[in-house]
C-alpha cells in the first residue's frame, strides 16, 4: 500500500550563483517520516523548503529542476496551492503574535479569508490541537496571545496551525533545534501519531532525532543527496564512505 | 601630581554642570510659550468663541468657527490623500529593499522631506489653483498631503523592517497570497509603529501655514466646499496676529490656544496608543 | 493513488494545476472552496503587487513634477536676469528690477545665526540624554519636552514672537543704542533658534548612545575622566553623526517661513547690521506671492523658491548621506 507522494528530478537550487543544493533525485512514499540529515550547509534546508517554494522567497535564490506532488510539478504550479497542501513547521516556533491561540489555529482560513461556520471553526480548532497534544494545556486560555505560551507549546501551536489546512505533507526545518529536551520529547512522539495522517519530512541536526522518529533517513552532503534509505539499514550498514563518516563522526 | 588630577576633576565636573544647565535651559522657552498661549488663550474660549464667526473689526466678540471647520476639512482631505498612499508606498519599500526603483523612490521621499513648506504652496498653486482658476481647500489639502507624505512612509517602511522575516514566512507557509500577508499580517503587528507615523504627521501638517497662504487662502465666512478658498486656524492666527487691531489679536489667542492643545493631545494620545498597540514579538 | 488514510481525516486530492477539478464528496468541499478562492486570491495578489509599484513610481513622479514646475514656472525671470538674480542689490517690482541679493544675505544671517545660538543648547541636551542621563523619569520628560518643541506650530512660535519676544529684544535695542525697531534679523535668529535645537539634539542623542561601550570602558581603565572621554572618544567617534543634525537644524532653518516672516520687519533694503529689519528669501515669497501682478514679478518670486528649493534640498541630502555613512 505504498505510493509516491513527492518525488524530486533533477532538482537544483541556487543562492545568486551559489549552488546549494545539487541534482537530487529522490522518492517519498506516502506516510512515512523521513528524516534529512547532514552537516550545516549541506543543502538540506534549502532542499526542504524547495518542496513548497518558500526557497524563492529570499531574495536571489532561484531552482531547477522537477519537484512532483502526486505527479504534478510544484514549480509549474502557483506557489498558494503549493503551500496550501504542504504545511511546513519552522526552526523557531513562530506563531502570530498579533492573534490569540485560537485565532493562530485557524490562521490559514481566517487570514486567508475563508469564512467558516463557528461550529466549524471550533471543530478545527479543536481537533487540531488535540492533535498536537495541546489541547488540554490551553483549551481554558484560546483567547490569550499565542506569544505567552512556553516556547515547546508555541513550536506544538504552529504545528497545529499547519495541521488546521489539512495539508497533505508536513515540512519540519529543524523543528527542535531551539527546544529544551523535554519540549523535544513531547514534539518527537507527535512524530509518530502525525504519521498516521501526513507525510511528514524533518530536517534535522541531531543524528540520534533521526534515527528515532523517522523510517527512512537521506543523507545530504556538499548539495548533494548522498544515500537515501531505510533508517535502520542507514545507521547499521550505509553504503557511502561519506554517510559512514558522517553517522561516525568523523565530520560534521 | 594630585593637583593635576584634582584639576582634571574638577574640568569633569564644570563641564558636567555646562550641559545640565544648557539641557534645562532649552526647556524655559518653550514652558514659557506654552504658559503663556495658554494664559492668553483659555480665557478667549467659550461657547460663542467656538461656534460663530469672526465679527467685522470694530464689533467685539465673534468666533472662529469658519477655520475650526476649515481645518478639519482641509486636513481631513490631505490625510485621506497621504495615508493610503503613504502607507503602501512604505510596504513597497520595506518588501522590495534592493530594487532600483526602491532606490529611487527613497531618495525622493528624503527630497520630499527636506523641501521648504512654502515651496510645496507654490507648487500646488501651479498644480490645482491655477488650472481652477479659483484658490481652493482642495489644493491646500494636496500641499498639506505631500508634506505627510514622507513622515507616513518613513515611518512605515521603519516599522516593517523592523518585524523578522520568520513572521513573513510563516504566513507564506499557510498558503498566503503576498496581499494578505501584508495586510492581514505584517501590518497588524506594525500597527503601533505605522500609527503613530501617521499621528505625528497629522499633528504637523495641522499648523501649518505656509503651503495654505496661496492655496486654501482663508475664507471670512463659513464653508464647506473644498473648491473654494477656505479659513484654517493657522491662516487665522497669521492674520489676525499681524492685523493691528486688538479684538482679532484676542481672536488669534484663542485659536492658538486651540491649535496649542490639539497638538499637544495629539503628540500625547500617540505615545500612548504606541504603548498600548504595540505587538510584543 | 489509494491510501489507508482514513477518510474524514484526509485531505481531498484536487487537481490544481490548469483547471482545477475535484470529486464533490462533502469531505473536499472545505478544500474546495479554498482552492477556488485561491485562485481569485492569486489575482488579487497581482493587482497588489501592481498597486504599491505604482504608488513608489508615483513618489518619483510627483518630485520630479514639482522640480519641472518650480524650473518651468521661474523661466521668464531666468531668462530675464540670469545669473545676476542672486547678485542684484535692488529687488524693486515697480520697476521690474529683481535681485534677491537682500534676502539671500537675510536667509544666510538668520540661519547661521540661529544656528550659533541652538548648537551649544542641542549637544547639550544630546550629551544629557545620550552619555550622562540615559535612563529615567527627568530624561524621559526632557526628551518629550524636546521633541515638542518641534511640534509647536511656527505660527505660534511667530505669534509668540511678536508679541513677546520682539518687545524685549526693542529694549535690549535701546539699551545697546542700535536703531530699536524690535522686529529684525536678530529677533527671527532667537525664535529660530528655539524652533531648530531639536533636531541637531535627537540626533546626536541617538549617535551618542550607539558609541561602543568598550571604547568607553577602555579610555576609562587608563583612568580618563568623564569629560576626557566625552572628547577624545565620544566626540571623534559621533562628529560626522554631530554635523549631520546640524546640517538638518540648518535645512529647516532655511525654509522655515511663518514664524520668520512675522518677527523679521519685512523690508527689500539690505541689512546694515544683524539688528536690521530684512527678509528671507521664503518670507518673501509668503508675502509677496499674491500680490505679484505681472508674470515677471510671479516668475521671479518662483525663482526664488527653486533657489530655496535647490539650497535646502542640498544641505538635507549632505545630512542624509552623513547619516547613513555613519549608521553603517
């Protein structure tokens, strides 16, 4: 029951003539985790946010190439739908500081301009949350600004707010790399019941973060995707004297 | 050796005293004009003062109701003019940093800033009262606009640059066209900073005169037609103050006293509401 | 394309590449009705776009058409007079003379001279709040009383001068024996004065504070007083940011028009002495605008503003660019 979600070919990017990420060919299966790992500057954020176009947003960056949701190339299609149906969650949790938690949730609908029926709204919110474990903490404060949660719960409250759009894969750029350990534990296990639901790709610093939460793990280094496989098969028994080098130790 | 010391201390210390007295020294002018306009002013205030219009010289008593309405047409109009257009020209400068029209558009916004009120009348006479053949509110509230202008797009683009990219990303992660992450999000969490631009450059273009003199040129009676000339309190305050008789000089306190505490209360209300609004990031 | 997802949860699978299709079951319609919109917001977006483009282009227009106003309009007196507009001693419409030798010498007296008086008083106050009071209620109103001073209209500041200040200055006058009118250079230079000490101030507060403090710490470790290191660190470090609020005082001081034009005596002759009546070049033009009865007379009092234009907008630029040199 495995099929192709987002599929790159031949992908490029560039920062002016900087180029930063370097013909990656890669296959993701529908629900899986998959984890990006490798050392700064490697390419792999730049990789990850070329899924839903946010790369283009800097100023000077362009992108070759064929990225494929569901066969159909994202680079052809305007970036608003892209986005719609592939949720990214950022290294700093960012939510609106101008809206309350509630509003935060539905931010995607309400700042879109989509209007909603209350008991629609709520249902979202709710669900939502409660998806991301949050709900508990701050059913009893939706109104306050989402700025005075602690900064896991913010980090859980942008996942929430991506997870509102019902989008189709989840981006994650190093989603706990600003997070005190127990905020990582609790954002890891949510890894695993959003799996069930999204595709979920997580760029991460922290080889151990990899090897926990994710199925299949790819390796990028110098821009280039080294090796791509199963998780355990990568940390057991890679292919790569560069992966080997890199899971070791011997760079980073 | 402990002399040379003592005496560089005490050097320290004499230019330490120099600063403070200047410091508060600065201030006794301006108390003293405030004082002073509001002595002279508040005691001409009263219900008729408000509400009728100047009586001809001779007669005593008569109010200033043409130029409190005036103003408020005259500066009503120009900031409807200036605010929108300040507002999106300061976006497209804050989003669009490096291009050569930003450039280009910032270096006239610093021109703009730096020309002589008097000169901007001038122009708008060129531009509105010439072709209408007629002086009119309505160029004195173009004149007035281009003087706004600069303060709100300053002030804008300051604002914005100031918000971090991680909240522009944020929402073009959810699927936001650029016009709605400009105006649903950046703008909201700018608010204070914008509104307060526009604040302080209503509470300016509402005293002056210059760019007026040959534009909305005053107006004895009472209208509200902005194709006409048109009274303002400042047009008011010049020329009853140089007139040399004693009822309109009596006139022209109250009026300062009025536009006195409507800048104060404006200069006031935005530091508060920069308090109240600001978005903590 | 079948998945295990279950199906309340799923995100309904649309086509959105050129005509965007989808199966109507109830639980796509919210994405639907997304997708739909979006496409209208995609226009709206463009049309965004387009607006604030045009609105910046519109700032280059609009300057642009007030330099081509002001050179068009002046141009029969350009042509009329030339260069010696600016050496001309006589300024006299009757005759159709116009030489604004007066009123450039009365724009340059009282704006230097205000200038002396409102410099010692401006980096006093930057020094005030910038090295030694930063923090505090006394700083804080200081520094809001400062900045209202340049919110009092000038209209005001001109009212106030007439009627206060100008009577003062006429005894000052008389006991220094000068010819005591009262009205004068010298009494528009004090009201200029005041009006100008804000903005070389709030500049040089803000120049003042963004001197590293190790600079500081360091002059003070060799055992520098505070006055030592205000001159041989704060000072070198803040000079080009100093200069620069003075050229701003000195731009608003040469445009400034109201307050001048009703404590200056409004006369054509030339100033024998800094108490003399005079007229600026923008006092000039304040007064005699809509008087001017024959194009000429216009043109050259249009002239005049391009001068005053050109002049001002030169010392602001030279500011600016000292800001930003400095900022950087």
């Amino acid at each position: 029951m495995e099929s192709t979600i987002v599929k790159s070919v031949n992908y490029n990017a560039y920062f002016g003539d900087n180029h930063v990420v370097k013909d990656v060919n890669i296959e993701i299966p529908r629900n899986t985790t998959i984890a990006v790992m490798g050392p700064s500057g490697c390419g792999k954020t730049t990789f990850l946010r070329g899924i839903n176009r946010m790369h283009e947003l800097i100023p000077g960056a362009t992108a070759k190439g064929q990225i494929l949701l569901n066969g159909e190339d994202v680079m052809e299609m305007h970036p608003i739908f892209v986005r719609l149906k592939i949720g990214m969650v950022f290294q700093r949790p960012n939510p609106f500081p101008n809206l309350s938690i509630y509003d935060n949730v539905i931010a995607g609908y309400k700042l879109n301009g989509i209007k909603l029926p209350k008991a629609e709204r709520d249902n979202i919110v709710q669900h939502s949350l409660t998806r991301v474990a949050l709900w508990n903490e701050v059913k009893d404060s939706l109104t306050k600004k989402g700025s005075f949660l602690s900064g896991g719960q913010q980090q859980r409250l942008c996942i929430a707010r991506a997870v509102a759009m019902e989008p189709e894969v989840l981006l994650f750029d190093e989603p706990t790399s600003a997070l005190d350990p127990i905020s990582t534990s609790t954002v890891e296990e949510l890894f695993h019941e959003l799996k069930k639901n999204y595709t979920l790709i997580i760029v991460t610093h922290n080889m151990q973060q990899a090897a926990r939460v994710s199925d299949r793990t790819a390796f990028f280094y110098m821009g280039e995707l080294v090796e791509f496989d199963d998780t355990k098969t990568m940390f057991t028994n890679p292919k790569d004297i560069r992966t080997q080098n890199y899971i070791t130790g011997r760079f980073s | 050796m402990s002399v040379a010391i003592k005496y560089r201390i005490g050097k320290s210390t004499a230019f330490k005293t120099l600063v403070i007295v200047l410091s508060l020294a600065c201030v006794v002018p301006l108390l003293f004009i405030l004082v002073y306009i509001l002595q002279a002013g508040i005691t001409k205030i009263n219900w008729n003062f408000l509400t009728n219009l100047p009586k001809p010289v001779g007669e005593s008593g008569g109010g200033i109701a043409n130029a409190l309405v005036g103003t408020m047409i005259i500066v009503g109009t120009a900031s409807i003019i200036a605010i929108p257009f300040g507002i999106l020209c300061g976006i497209y400068l804050s989003e669009n940093k490096n291009s050569k029209l930003a450039y280009w558009s910032r270096l006239c916004i610093d021109i703009l800033q730096g020309i002589p009120s008097i000169v901007i009348g001038i122009v708008a006479y060129f531009w509105l009262v010439k072709p209408l053949n007629s002086f009119s509110s309505l160029s004195g509230s173009m004149a007035l606009a281009i003087m706004m202008l600069p303060i709100v797009v300053r002030s804008t683009e300051e604002t914005l640059l100031l918000l971090p990219d991680s909240l522009r990303e944020a929402a073009y992660a959810l699927g936001m066209p650029f016009h709605r992450v400009i105006l649903k999000v950046i703008v909201p969490c700018g608010i204070s900073g914008i509104m307060s631009g526009v604040m302080l450059s209503v509470a300016r273009i509402t005293g002056e005169t210059a760019p007026l003199l040959f534009t909305a040129f005053g107006n004895p009676y009472l209208t509200t037609d902005i194709t006409k000339p048109m009274q303002s309190l400042p047009l008011l305050i010049f020329n009853y103050a140089t007139s040399p008789y004693n009822d309109w000089h009596d006139l022209a306190w109250g009026a300062s006293c009025i536009l006195l505490i409507w800048v104060l209360l404006l200069n006031i209300f935005t530091k508060l509401i920069t308090r109240k609004w600001k978005v903590q990031l | 394309m079948e998945t295990s997802v279950d199906k309340e949860l799923s995100p309904a699978r649309v086509k959105t590449g050129a005509g965007f299709s989808s199966k109507k079951t109830p639980d796509t319609v919210s994405t639907n009705k997304r997708l739909k919109r979006s496409h209208r917001q995609i226009r709206a977006e463009n049309i965004f776009r387009r607006t604030i483009m045009i609105v910046a282009v519109a700032t280059v227009v609009l300057v642009v058409g007030i330099m081509i106003t002001l050179a068009w309009q002046s141009r029969l007196s350009i042509q009329s007079a030339g260069l010696g507009f600016l050496w001309g001693k006589v300024w006299d419409p009757v005759r159709d003379i116009f030489g604004v030798y007066p009123f450039l010498l009365g724009t340059l007296l009282t704006s230097f001279l205000a200038l002396i008086i409102s410099v010692p008083f401006s980096f006093a106050v930057a020094l005030f709040l910038g090295e030694y009071f930063p923090k505090g209620w006394m700083p804080d109103l200081l520094k809001n009383l400062v900045e209202l001073i340049a919110a009092v209209p000038s209209v005001i500041y001109g009212f106030w001068g007439l009627a206060v200040l100008v009577p003062i200055v006429r005894s000052f006058e008389t006991a220094i024996g000068v010819n005591a009118v009262g009205l004068g250079i010298f009494s528009s230079s004090l009201i200029l004065a005041i009006m100008i000490i804000p903005y070389a101030a709030s500049l040089g507060r803000s120049m003042i504070q963004m001197v590293p403090a190790n600079l500081k710490e360091a002059a003070y470790s060799l055992g520098a007083t505070r006055w030592e290191v205000i001159r041989m660190v704060i000072l070198p470090y803040t000079k080009s940011g100093l200069f620069a609020g003075v050229m701003l005082s000195l731009g608003r001081a040469l445009g400034e028009t109201m307050a001048v034009t009703m404590v200056i005596g409004n006369t054509s002759l030339i100033p024998k002495n800094i108490f003399s009546p005079g007229n600026t070049m923008a006092s000039v033009i304040a007064n005699e605008f809509t008087e001017a009865d024959h194009p000429v007379y216009l043109s050259a009092l249009i002239e005049l503003g391009l001068v005053l234009f050109v002049v001002t907008v030169v010392i602001n630029m030279i500011g600016k660019r000292l800001i930003k040199g400095v900022s950087k």
